[in-house]
C-alpha cells in the first residue's frame, strides 16, 4: 500500500510561466555571440581573434594547477573513494591547505581569486582523478555560497562569510525539493518573518555537499504580509542552526563520493542579515549565479574528453585483432577519430566561454548555457565509444580488472559519473526550453503582444504595427551575406582550410533564424508548446556555436605556434562531424514523429497499452512516488557528517 505524500501546490501552467519568466534576466546591456547567431548574425568579431588572459592570471593559474596536479597525484585515491563511497577527510584537509576551496575567491578575503579559466582548468584537473571530488569544489564554488554573495551580497556578508569558505567551510546550494524540480513555481519551503529573524520550514532534495557543508544557501518562500514584499528570497543558513537536520544521505548509480542528501528544516532561525538580496529575489539570484556557475560542467567533461582519448589511443594500439591494431579497422578509427575532435571541440567552447566570462565584454547566458548542454551530451557519447572500444573490458570494473592482473581502466564508471551531468544544473530537456526561450527573445520584445491572449486589442495591434517594422529591417538581412562569398573569412585558409566552414556557420545562422521565424509564423501562441522543435534548434545552434569555438581556437594555437597544424586538422575533422549532425537536425525540424508522439503518449497514460506491459514482473514494489516532505521536526537521526581536520 502506497504510504500518503505530500498535498501538491496549486499552481496553473500560466502562473509557473510567469514565476520563471520574472526571474529571468531580461535585459541585454552586453553584445552576445549566440544570441546574434540565433537571429541569423554571424559575429565573428566578437570572438576572434580569440580572448587571451593576462601574464600575471596566466603565471598564478599555472602555478596553482602545479600544485594541484602534485596532490591530485599523490593523495587522492580514486579507487579507494569508489570503493567506499566516501571522500577521505584527509583529501579534503589537504584541498583546504592548497586554498582549493577558494580558487574562484579574492584574495583579501583569503582566497586565490583565479580566473574563470584556471578555475575551470582546475577543475577539468580534479574531476579527472576523481568526479566526486570535482563534484564537491564545483559545487561548493560555482553555485554555493561564495558566488551568490560576490555577485548579490553585502560587504558584511562578504566580510563574515567568505574568508570562512575560502578556507575551512564548505557550502551547498539547496533549491530542489521532493516535489519541485525546475518549476520553482511550486516551492514549498517558507521562511516566515518573525521580528528580526526568518523562521525556516521544509525539505530540500539532492542537497550536493548538503551532507558536509558548514554554511547553506536556501531558497525559500517569503510570505507576503506587512512591510513584507514576499516571494522566493535567498538566505545563508549555517548548517549547525537548531532545526537543520539531514535525514538521508543519497545512493547514485556514479559519483559515489558525494555528498547529497536530504535537509529537513523546522523552525530554524535565520537572522535577517543572512537574506541576500531584498526578498523575492531569490530565483534571479540563482539564475544569474548559474549564468557563470554552469561552465562548471563542461569543464569536467572536457576533462573526461581528454582522458577518454588517453585511454582509446592507448588501447586501440595495443589490442590487434585480425593481425593489426583495432584502431586501424575503419570501424573503431572512426569512434577514435570522434572523441579526439569532439574532445578539440569541448576544450574550445570551455576556453572561449571561460575568457569571455574573465574579460566580461559580452553577456555569456546563452553561451554557457550551450557549453552546459553540448558538454555533457557529447562527454556522454564519448564516454560510451570508450565503452565499446575496450568492449568487455569496458564493462568490467577497474577493481576486477586489476583483481585479475590488468590495468584497471575505470571505463564503466565514468560512463556512470558522466551520466548525471545531462542533469545537473538543468536537465537537457530544460537547458533546450531556456536557451530557446532566449534565441527567440527578440521575437517576443517585438510581436509578444501578438499572441498573448490577455492583451487588447489596441495592445495587439500596436505590437503588430513594432512588429513590421522590425521584420521589414530583419528579414531581408538573412537572404544574403558573407557565408556566400568564397573569399570570406580568409585568414582562416592555410594548409588545412576552414574558411569554408566559417561561411557554412554563416549561412546556417541565417537558414536557423529564418526557421524560427517560420515556425513563430505558423505557431505563435503555440510554439512554446513545441518543444521537440525547439530542441533542435537549440542543438543547431550549439553545433553551430562550437564549431566557431574551434575554427578560432585552430587558429589561435597557428598563430601561437603551437601544434596549430594539428589544430586545424583537429576542427576540419570536427567541423565536418558537426555538419552531417547539424544537416540531420534541420530534416527533422520539419519531419519528425512529434505528432504522433503526443497520440502515443496519450493512449500511454489513458491505459491504452498496458496489455504490452504484461510478461514482466516489477522489482521497484510499493511505497509513494514523491516521498512526504510535510514540514515539521525531524523523525529520523541526523546524519551530517562534516569532514574533520
């Protein structure tokens, strides 16, 4: 018998839209370079010649990573923290002592103040002996306390908080809850004032380092009342308050290292002073912390890129099969040739991005968004050609490899520990849905009146009216440009030559825009429904995004002299993997099963396929779906568990 769950919020599809549509960063002060490529600009000035960082940020992140690859080599066990799920606390000690808790902080507050680059360098660095540990500083840095007060914070805040988390404490950042993924519409965690404190009530999911952290950021519902604006408000929260207990500490299928679990809060008192931000601002805080904090991510997959191709190179030549190498059947050379300039390709995007974020000339949000989305399919797909070219010995554990005299090649977990990442931070699915809702923005400044079924009809016809003018000007620009010209883009043509795939990018960008203005055309009110649609035009525009990414990345290591020769042999390869892909998605922007689908999918939840589901037995048994998460005292032990030293 299924126990009860928790009573759901109430909340229409209308006002969820309106919540995330509130916190959205609406204002664009800065050039963007995917956002033009949306809508059909191909800008490469703003990316080339390729952003570099100064000496000195370039001396000190060296210096760092230095000392960083020392331990990461010699005190980091990876196989003991697979083993025993658990990072050492020694590890951490050691990590506190480098000042690795503080690569991202300034140093008058006690930490590093490294560059978005070296930060993701460090991190590529760290997730590739160890994910869990990866997991751990990431978490703890791009998305826990430290960002959110440098971004949003007080000089108090700053002053009490950040040299504690540059040094000795970990943080956590704590939005889900049992009931609430991304639709924060529906959060259910109230902080209630009471004079000058808040008192804290509900339950957090999937708290990353919830298990450990010292200090906390939650986000919780702010009840509108007097001298009260309400609404979803950002607090920092020690972890030690009375009321803060973890009742579960999390199982997954990879990272078992980390440190995620169930927070239950109950009447916890949270000083006025802890607010960041004024209240109700707490869902742009976290959108924006994200803006940067999302290059994360791909960092530790460019990582695993790296050490897929270590592995696959190192293998594919050692194992023959019908008297030569497996990397010489066509069949395997081509998953080789795959992860090398996808691998190329990750590394292009990071690095790009990361600058972009350092030098803050152009707004990033849709870049880093993509590099989140294209990181971690692809390292996915890397992952499992490495799978497939060990074949059994891709399966097999690194433990029992070594339990029978082989080197121990942890394929199969970091297939597992990859896997999260089309999760983490924004699903795939959702990534799609608020990157589109960016490509499409200045559609909607311009025509949104259109199809909004509140507004008059003055409204509407005056948007029409902006709306004609704007597509008179627009539209005539994506006919012709550069990308049609063979001259174009020259200096990208030496021995290898990308110019051509330069002008593909340009000529794409305009076909991408016209699509969209297309479907915007022949949907309107509706397009925000079609989402497998938009999915692929967001997947365009990433193929898109990082094929420019390695054209000027080629270009910058030729004119550096550094293996630019291999560089651009490395982005041609790309280029034009990315192209055939980018080609498919176009075909079934227009002929795909959506459609039928959604019929499927009906008869599925009507019932009317469950005789397909006789023959089987389900092993998951009883018990809810959603666990109860009913406010109120703890019923089970707390189970936190700081690290000691």
């Amino acid at each position: 018998m299924s126990a009860t769950t928790t009573p759901r919020t109430n909340v229409t599809e209308r006002e969820a839209r309106q919540v995330a549509e509130a916190a959205r960063q609406q204002d664009w002060h800065k050039p963007s370079f995917a956002k033009e490529l949306f809508l059909g600009r191909f800008r490469l000035d703003l990316i080339h010649p390729h952003p570099l960082p100064d000496g000195e940020s370039v001396r000190r992140g060296e210096e760092f990573l230095a000392r960083l690859r020392a331990f990461c080599e010699t005190v980091i066990d990876p196989a003991r923290i697979e083993r025993e799920a658990r990072i050492p606390d020694e590890v951490v000690t050691g990590l506190k002592e480098l000042g690795a808790l503080g690569m991202k902080i300034d140093p008058k507050y006690g930490g590093l103040g490294l560059t978005q680059l070296y930060y993701n360098k460090a991190l590529a660095l760290v997730g590739s002996v160890s994910p869990a540990v990866g997991a751990l500083l990431s978490a703890h840095q791009s998305i826990g306390v430290p960002q959110p007060l440098k971004l949003f914070g007080t000089q108090e805040q700053r002053d009490a908080f950040l040299p504690r988390c540059a040094r000795t404490d970990i943080s956590a950042f704590l939005l889900t809850e049992p009931d609430v993924g991304s639709d924060p519409a529906r959060l259910a965690t109230t902080a209630v004032p009471d004079g000058d404190d808040y008192l804290l009530d509900g339950v957090k999911l999937w708290t990353t380092n919830g298990v450990v952290a010292d200090l906390l950021v939650v986000m919780a519902r702010v009840p509108k009342s007097e001298g009260h604006k309400g609404g979803i408000t950002a607090f920092v929260v020690e972890a030690t308050s009375e009321g803060v207990t973890v009742e579960h500490r999390n199982a997954f299928m990879g990272l078992r290292g980390i440190e995620n679990g169930v927070t239950r809060f109950h009447r916890v008192r949270v000083p006025a002073a802890n607010r960041i931000g004024p209240e109700g601002s707490g869902l742009k805080i976290a959108l924006t912390t994200l803006n940067t904090g999302r290059l994360s991510l791909p960092a530790m997959c460019a990582g695993a890129g790296k050490w897929c191709l270590k592995i696959a190179r190192e293998w594919a030549a050692e194992r023959e099969q019908w008297g030569k190498p497996v990397a010489l059947h066509e069949a395997v050379g081509s998953k080789i040739s795959f992860i090398a300039a996808t691998t190329f390709a990750l590394e292009a995007v990071l690095d790009l991005s990361s600058q972009m974020a350092d030098e803050d000339r152009n707004d990033i949000r849709i870049e880093a968004a993509l590099a989140k989305l294209y990181g971690s399919e692809m390292a996915w797909l890397m992952a499992d050609e490495l799978v497939q070219i060990r074949g059994g010995r891709g399966y097999e554990t690194a433990e029992s490899l070594r339990a029978r005299g082989e080197r121990g090649v942890p394929a199969e977990q970091i297939l597992r520990d990859l896997r999260i990442n089309r999760i983490f931070e924004g699903s795939t699915e959702i990534m799609h849905l608020l990157i589109a809702r960016e490509a499409v923005d200045a559609h909607l400044s311009v025509a949104g009146d259109l199809i909004d079924p509140d507004k008059s009809l003055s409204d509407k016809a005056r948007a029409g009216a902006n709306a004609g003018v704007f597509y008179a000007k627009w539209l005539p620009k994506l006919v012709a440009g550069p990308g049609q010209l063979p001259t174009s883009y020259g200096e990208f043509r030496h021995a290898v030559d990308l110019s051509g795939h330069l002008r593909y990018v340009e000529r794409t960008a305009r076909k991408l825009a016209r699509s969209t203005f297309y479907a915007m055309s022949r949907w309107q009110g509706r397009m925000e429904t079609k989402q497998g649609f938009l999915g692929r035009i967001v997947d365009i525009g990433a193929e898109l995004f990082a094929m420019s990414a390695a054209c000027v990345r080629a270009e910058r290591l030729r004119g550096e002299g550094e293996h630019g020769r291999e560089a651009y042999q490395l982005a041609d390869a790309f280029c034009r993997q990315a192209r055939i892909r980018i080609e498919e998605l176009f075909g079934r922007l227009w002929t795909n099963t959506d459609d039928l689908d959604r019929k499927v999918v009906e008869g599925v939840l009507g019932g009317a396929y469950t005789w397909l589901e006789e023959g089987v037995i389900d092993p998951s048994g009883d018990g809810p779906w959603i666990a109860d998460a009913t406010p109120g005292p703890a019923a089970r032990p707390n189970e936190r568990r700081p690290f000691e030293g």
